[in-house]
C-alpha cells in the first residue's frame, strides 16, 4: 500500500463533511459502556498484577502478559479523555484518575491540554505538534531509538513524580521548565507546554500531589520490606513493556511523512492509519479505537465505542480506490515494515 501525500487530497473533497453527515447519530458517548468498560479493565488489571507478583515463575509470566495488555487498554482511556466533555461522561475523569492515572503514575494531566494540539489544523506535522516525528524521512535507526526510548518510561514517570514533583514546588523558578518539558505524553522532543496556568488550577494540583505521595509511599514501604522488591521490579517491566507496545502502535498510526509545512485538515487524514477488520490483533495492540486511528482525525469527537460501526457505515459506501480506503493497513507487522522501506 502506498502512502497517501497531502497533495492526494484533491481526490477526496469534503471528506469530513461527507463522513459527520453519515455517521452524525453516533457521536454520543455511551456512559454505561465507558464505565462498565473501565471497571472490567482495571479488575483485571490490578488481578492478573496481583498474580503476575505473587505466583510462581510460570504462572507469573502468563499473569504479567495478560497485565500488560489489561494495563495498555486502561491507560489508552486517557485519549477519550481529551475528547469527550466532562458533562457527557460524569465523574469519569475522576474516576479513571484515581482507578489508573495516579495508581501507575499516568495522570491526565500528562495528556489533556496537550493531545488536542496534535489535531489543530496549524500545528499538525509541523515542529508544533507534541505527537509527531518525520519518521518516515529519518534513518531507520531513529526509528529503532523511537520504539526502544519507551521501555524507559517507567524510570521517567517515576522520576517526574518521586523526583520533580517535589522538587518543583521548593524551587519555583525550576518548577516552569518542570511544566514545560517534563509534563506532556509527547513524541516531539522540541515541544514545550505553553499553558502554565492550567498547572496552578486545582485538577491538576491534586492529579501531581497524589502521583508525588503515592511515588513516595510505595518508595517507603518497598525500602521497609512491605512491598517485596520483587513486586516492584515486575511492575516495572511491565509498565515498560506496556509502554513499548504502545510505542508500536504509535509508530503505524501515522505514515509520518510530512516535511514540516502545515497541512489541510484531509491531509491530516491521509497521512494517518486505520486497521480494520477483518485483522483481529489490534483488539489487543490498539485498544480503545486505536485501530481508526485515522477515522479518528476526520472525527475526532466520534467515541471509541462507536468507531467501528462508523468505519463500517463509511467503507461500505465508497468504493475499495476511495481515499477513505487507501489509508488502510492490514496488521501491525506489514504496517512496521511498510514504515521500514519509506525510511531513509
């Protein structure tokens, strides 16, 4: 499958026009579905965790596998998060903060007023986006460091909350560049928050100080012989592994091959991935919609429970050589590969 250029956007006019028109009756998010989703995730997150710490080696390593896929599904909540308003999905915010955000040290505060920038129409693929590298015009090796760099992030939210967090608050001066270059899920290195007031506000205020006393608290009892340091160490790796899966996923969402100009808001689309059925993988490697990566920036407001209804509702409309189906990729494998022989 051939990328698609900002250029092939001639070929599709009015593409999102012509997709809220067909799907307008399924952008209300499902709060029963939201709720009863992230309760299921999380029990079996924190059970197979619980075994994953507790049982013997074999046992341990089927346990911290099936972790590691509950705890990608739950942490990918985060992305609904930004989309969906607060009044749609009441106390859902609250709820995942306290259920996952702050237990594994990946509070919303890392992505909301940060991921929405990745969809504005003058920042997309530019050195503005804090969710976009020219992967595809860089050396493979950069692809390798972008994908390995994850299984170190265990070792960076520890350090932000155990570390920074505290750090920040007894040394102003420092906390700012703490807020800019230390507090956003991101890919590009050269992004720097701007919205220093949302860090004075309460949500996330509350969202820092409990990651800092939480960091600190499993840091104490693990250094008292509470928490045995194995347990530590295996949810250590698989928050790594959990993060270096997700880095995979990352990598296929987009076909990374803007040179820095801004696009149009179907070159942005193009330029992204969806891996439809009949692949059943991404159930597991893009949870939550992530496998619509791409009908997600046409749509960005469409919930995740609802996607694959609507990518459904749209194929079968157009024929197989509309743009709406050249952006698709059959598994994350081929989608890798395909990334590999466009990089330079």
């Amino acid at each position: 499958m051939n990328a698609i250029s900002p250029a092939s956007t001639a070929a599709a006019p009015s593409l999102a026009r012509w997709a809220n028109e067909l799907t307008r009756d399924l952008m209300r998010p499902n709060p029963r579905i939201y709720w009863a989703d992230l309760i299921a995730t999380s029990a079996v997150t924190y059970l197979s965790l619980w075994v994953a710490t507790t049982a013997s080696v074999a046992w341990a390593i089927a346990a911290g596998a099936v972790c590691v896929l509950a705890l990608y599904r739950a942490v990918s909540f985060i992305h609904e998060l930004t989309h969906q308003r607060r009044d749609d999905l009441p106390g859902f915010h609250l709820g995942w903060n306290l259920l996952v955000g702050v237990p594994f040290l990946t509070p919303s505060l890392l992505y909301e007023g940060v991921h929405m920038l990745h969809h504005a129409k003058d920042r997309y693929g530019t050195v503005r986006d804090p969710e976009y590298m020219p992967l595809a015009r860089l050396p493979v090796r950069s692809l390798l460091g972008f994908v390995l760099i994850a299984l170190l992030a265990p070792v960076g939210v520890i350090l932000r909350f155990a570390v920074l967090a505290p750090v920040s608050f007894l040394l102003p001066p420092l906390r700012r560049w703490i807020i800019a270059k230390t507090s956003a899920m991101t890919i590009n290195t050269e992004f720097a928050r701007e919205d220093f007031d949302r860090a004075a506000k309460a949500p996330w205020l509350a969202q820092e100080i409990a990651c800092w006393l939480w960091s600190w608290t499993v840091i104490g009892l693990t250094a008292a012989g509470v928490i045995p340091l194995r347990a530590v160490v295996i949810v250590i790796g698989i928050y790594a592994v959990f993060a270096f899966v997700n880095q995979l996923r990352t990598a296929v969402a987009h076909y990374w091959e803007n040179d820095g100009g801004m696009m149009t808001f179907e070159g942005q689309f193009l330029d992204s991935v969806n891996v439809p059925p009949p692949a059943m993988l991404p159930f597991l490697w893009a949870p939550v919609g992530l496998r619509y990566h791409g009908l997600h920036h046409l749509l960005p407001r469409m919930p995740y429970h609802n996607l694959g209804r609507a990518h459904a509702r749209l194929a079968a409309s157009v024929p197989a050589d509309h743009a709406y189906r050249r952006i698709e990729q059959p598994e994350l494998v081929p989608a890798l590969g395909h990334l590999i022989r466009r990089t330079r």
